[in-house]
C-alpha cells in the first residue's frame, strides 16, 4: 500500500486552493490500484462581481511502472462544481473526467518520494472549466509501507 496527495495553490484575482489526499494498492509490483477525495476553494476576482465556491470530487486511477522512476496513469474523477453563467446565477453540476497521462516518481527515502505527473482530459465534457487539449501538472508526495 502506499498514500500521499497533491496540494494546489494560487494567488491573486484567480485565488484557488486545493488538496487530493490518496491511497493505493498494489496489486502487483509493477501495478496498482487507488483513489483520492479532491476538495477546492476557489475565488475568482477577474470579474465585476467577485464569486466564490468549493468544488468537491472522487477519482480512481490505475498506474503501470515501467522504469523504476516512470510510470503511466490513467484516471477516472468527478466533480462538483459551482458554475456561473453570464447573469452571475450559479448551479452546481457533476463533470466526469478522464485523464491519461504519465509522470516519473523520485525517491526521497527509501518509502518516501515526490511524484511529478502530467495528464490530459479524454473526455472534455463542455462544462469543464478547463480549456480543450490543457495538460494538468501534478506534484505531490507518496509514502509506501
């Protein structure tokens, strides 16, 4: 089994802040299994009016290692997000994502590394807020027993 997260954070008009906490198992040494809860705040002052929300979601992935550093992801989340149209009136909305990517994972110690991934959405549903083709960058930390 192994554990860790991510951790997002930006400041300024566009004010966002997150965390992915995760656990997985592996089913073979070079395969595992896992899932991870997402929670973010974000505050969005780019506007007239300043809007405000926190988006929650679960996610499942799979990763294959091929190299003792490299590995190959895919993942399937949803999401909850608050989402404004044009006259600032909001309603909430699930959006599924899957993202295929990869990333390379460096030992700190001997159970302990940072993992760096990039990995773009299959799906892109039209409520995503994320632009058609972003690749998503994460970091974290993973501690193995």
């Amino acid at each position: 089994m192994y554990y860790g997260g991510y951790a997002n954070f930006s400041f300024g008009q566009y004010t966002l802040i997150g965390f992915e906490p995760l656990i997985a198992y592996k089913l073979f040494p070079k395969f595992s299994v896992g899932g991870k809860l997402s929670y973010e705040y974000v505050k969005d002052k780019r506007y007239e009016t300043d809007y405000e929300s926190s988006n929650f979601g679960v996610s499942f992935f799979a990763r294959r290692r091929f190299f003792r550093k490299l590995y190959a992801h895919i993942e399937f989340s949803e999401m909850s997000y608050k989402l404004y149209d044009s006259m600032g009136e909001s309603e909430r909305n699930w959006i599924p994502f899957l993202y295929l990517g990869g990333g390379v994972s460096l030992p700190i110690t001997k159970r302990t590394s940072v993992n760096a991934e990039v990995l773009w959405d299959l799906i892109q549903n039209n409520d995503s807020p994320y632009k058609a083709g972003q690749p998503f960058f994460n970091v974290g930390i993973g501690v193995g027993f």
